[in-house]
C-alpha cells in the first residue's frame, strides 16, 4: 500500500462491524456441533478396562474452551490496534520463549513424535505456536506499518520480516510441526505482498522455498513418504496413503446432500483424527458437496469482510493487522480443506472455529478479535494513504 507521510491520529471507536461478528459467532456454533458429531462415537466407546465412555466428553471440553476464547476475543475486541502495535514486539517474544519451553523436560508434551505443546501448572496443555501465530502476525503488521509511515527504511523492514520467519520456522521445524512451519511462511509472503514487495521478488522467494522444503522432506523418511502417498494414494495401502483413500472415502459416501447430521459411518473407526485434522471429511460425509461448499463459502463471506474491514482501517498499522488475521484464518481454513480433499500432501492443520483443540480455538477468536477492533475504529469508506 502506499507510504504515509506521517502516523494519522486515532479517532474515537464507534460499533464493530456486526456483519462479520454475527458470522464468527454463527462459525463458532457450527463448530461446537461439528465437534460433538465427530466425537462421540469415539470418545463414548468403554475403555480397555471396560470403564463406560462418556459420549459428552469433548462437547464439555469445547465449551469450556470456547469461554476462555469468547473472554480472549472480548479483549481483543476492546483492545485497540495502536495498543497492540505497542506490545507486538513483547507478544512476539514472550510467544518465542513459549515455543523454547516446549522443549524443556517436565515442561514439553510430546504426541506423535512431535514436540510441540507445553504443560505449565495450573493451566492445562497448550500449544504455544498457536499463539505465536497470532503475536507474529501483530509483529509482522509492526515492521510494515513502520516502513509505509517513513519511521524505518524498506531494507530494515524487509529484513525484520524474513528474520522473524526465519527464527519462527526454524523453531517449528525443530517441533516436527511442518505444516504449521507452512502456514507462518504463507503469512508471511501474503503480508509482504500485500504490504507492496516486489511481486517478481516474490516469485523468486516462493520458489526457492518450495525446493528447500522438497530437499527438506527428502531427508525426513516419514515426510517423503506423505508426498509419495499424495502422488500415488493407492500405490501402498498402508500409513499415509490409507488416510487419504479413507477421507476421499468419507467425503464421498455424502454424495450431493449428505447421509444427515450424525450419522456418518467413517467417523467410527476408519477416520483419522476425525474431531480435529479430518473434521471436514465428517462435514462433507453428513452435509455433502452442499454442506462442504457451504463451508467454502462462510469462508470466503469472512475473508471478504475482514478484507473490507482492513481497507476502510483509519490507520495503516489496523490495515496490516486485519489483513493479515484474515488471510491467516483463510489460508489455514483452505490448506486443512486441501488436505481432507487430498489436493496438497497431508499435514496436521486445524479448521479454525470449527476443529476440537483449545489453542486453536483461542488464537482463532482473538485474530477475529482483532479484526473487529480494526472494525471500531475503521470508516464507512476506503481511506487514501
């Protein structure tokens, strides 16, 4: 966007844009159904020791997940952008030495081989990249508000931005968190692109990544192996490759309308992760193609709006932070959809608002948050700069 002359003064906040409120809301609903059909079958089964399951489990969990992200996005929402312009760099680092803990014996929580939640007394298990997504995005809206005010120069700015990528993935590849490590990169270039970099620079940038990771995953044996699998799903029925046919399976017992609310039959046993990386295959099982691209479309209605809501921001700090909370919410929603639909490799990414798990939860409501702060202070129409 073009360079400002100087800071503009931040004016009174008014209404946030109730629009986009009601559709967050009308998401976060839908993901509480969502994850209460796709769990109960497994959670409700007894146990190895024949203790009874309760079906309700992960619905108690999400409500009270879903109090502490109402809270976290009220707080958001109340907090405004030039506020959180000023403790971006604090959040940023307190996120970092977060991801670090993870690391720490007694304090890091392994899963699947991954390192990448923490356990810190009284609080329950978090994942700390989660909200590193978030304070990322607030630093990265920093450095570029700085370079289009005239308060740094382009260099300085654009070194900002690929120094705090690097030291992000850098972390999260050390986690095993390869798809999260993709989702900090992919902000990152979309804010560079939109905050005016060089579309040829780039290109050029998007590229030599795609091949570092090619390499990268070809030295992992489990990595490579889920690019063979997406390449060839049906070449070897086990691992990564039966994850695909069952999801591809999944979404097309739904057909057109789907088999009804409830009652999809591969959410039992055949799924992976069913409430969490593959909710949206129980989606399309029990909606159908009309239920998926309704899905499809409520994100796009968002993003549209978010988008809508950066371009009349009063100040070019709210424009970088909404832009960029909405194209992280899109991109992710996108890449988790690509994934069930077996259109990119598989990577463990949550559907925002709509999959089981706290952290994703509350870093979700407080991007929205965010964006409806921007909303309070944005005007009726496109402010030039």
């Amino acid at each position: 966007m073009p360079a400002a002359a100087r800071k503009p003064q931040e004016p009174r906040p008014g209404p946030m844009d109730r629009k986009y409120a009601l559709g967050i809301w009308a998401m976060i609903v839908a993901g509480v159904v969502f994850v209460f059909s796709a769990s109960y079958p497994r959670v409700g089964r007894p146990d190895a020791d024949g203790n009874a399951g309760n079906p309700f489990l992960l619905l108690y969990e999400r409500i009270e997940d879903l109090s502490v992200a109402l809270v976290m996005m009220a707080v958001a929402i109340l907090t405004s952008p030039e506020r959180i312009r000023r403790f971006a760099k604090a959040m940023l680092m307190v996120t970092i030495v977060l991801t670090c803990l993870t690391f720490v014996p007694g304090l890091g929580v392994s899963y699947n081989n991954s390192q990448r939640w923490l356990k810190i007394p009284p609080f329950p298990v978090f994942q700390p990249s989660e909200f590193a997504k978030v304070a990322f995005i607030a630093f990265l809206a920093l450095a570029l508000a700085r370079k289009d005010e005239g308060e740094d120069t382009e260099r300085n700015s654009w070194l900002t931005v690929a120094a705090a990528t690097a030291i992000m993935v850098a972390l999260l590849l050390a986690q095993s968190d390869q798809g999260m490590a993709t989702i900090f990169v992919i902000i990152a270039l979309v804010m560079a692109w939109l905050g005016g970099a060089n579309g040829r620079w780039l290109a050029g940038i998007t590229a030599g990544l795609f091949t570092a990771a090619i390499i990268y995953a070809r030295q992992v044996p489990y990595r490579w192996e889920r690019i063979t699998a997406f390449l060839n799903p049906e070449g070897d029925m086990e691992d990564t490759s039966y994850q695909i046919i069952r999801m591809l399976i999944a979404l097309a017992r739904g057909g057109f309308a789907g088999r009804c609310l409830g009652v999809s039959p591969d959410k039992w046993s055949s799924l992976p992760e069913p409430y969490t990386d593959s909710i949206f295959c129980v989606i399309g099982g029990e909606l159908g193609l009309l239920g998926g691209l309704a899905m499809l479309a409520a994100v796009g209605y968002l993003t549209w709006r978010a988008l809508d809501i950066a371009r009349r921001s009063r100040s070019v700090y709210g424009w970088h932070l909404a832009a960029g909370c909405a194209s992280a919410l899109a991109l992710q929603a996108v890449l988790h959809i690509a994934v069930n639909t077996s259109m990119v490799p598989c990577t463990g990414l949550t559907l925002p608002f709509i999959s089981h798990g706290g952290s994703s939860l509350i870093s979700a409501a407080v991007m929205a948050g965010m964006i409806l702060s921007v909303s309070r202070y944005a005007g009726p129409e496109a402010v030039k700069r």
